[in-house]
C-alpha cells in the first residue's frame, strides 16, 4: 500500500497508467517476498507450482489478475479520498 500510495501521489501519470504501474509493483512485491521467505526462512508461504502458469509457483496468472482488481480498487479510493 505504501509503493502504491507513493506511486499515485508523486507521478502525474493517467489512471490507467496508475493501475498498470502498479499491478507490476505488486505482482513484482509478490515473487520477491516469495523468493526471500523460502531462501531465508526455508518456507513456502503460497504455493502456485499446481497452477497452468505460473512462475517457479512464486506468481501466477489468476492471482495477478486478483492483484489487478485490488489495485483498481485501491486507486479508486485513493481517487475519493485523496
């Protein structure tokens, strides 16, 4: 929430640019986390490996798009509020 929140309030760019930046920022925050939660805790916290795509079961395509509606929402609240 906090890249989110920085993303939409020092750029000056469309609503559609918002909510593509930032899928990418999140679904990016997804596999990192994955990444460093199983090499230094030695623990899978999600697991997508029995997904049709998906990226070493770090990332995958229904739960990105799940990403993508999550942002749409956030920056339409970022819109009213803000």
């Amino acid at each position: 929430a906090v890249f989110l929140y920085i993303l939409f309030t020092f750029s000056s760019f469309s609503i559609f640019l918002h909510v593509i930046i930032g899928t990418i920022i999140v679904i990016f925050l997804e596999l990192i986390s994955g990444i460093i939660a199983l090499t230094f805790l030695k623990r899978r916290f999600w697991d997508y490996r029995s997904s049709r795509f998906n990226f070493y079961g770090f990332i995958d395509v229904r739960h990105s798009f799940y990403w993508l509606v999550l942002v749409i929402i956030y920056r339409a609240l970022y819109s009213f509020l803000f």
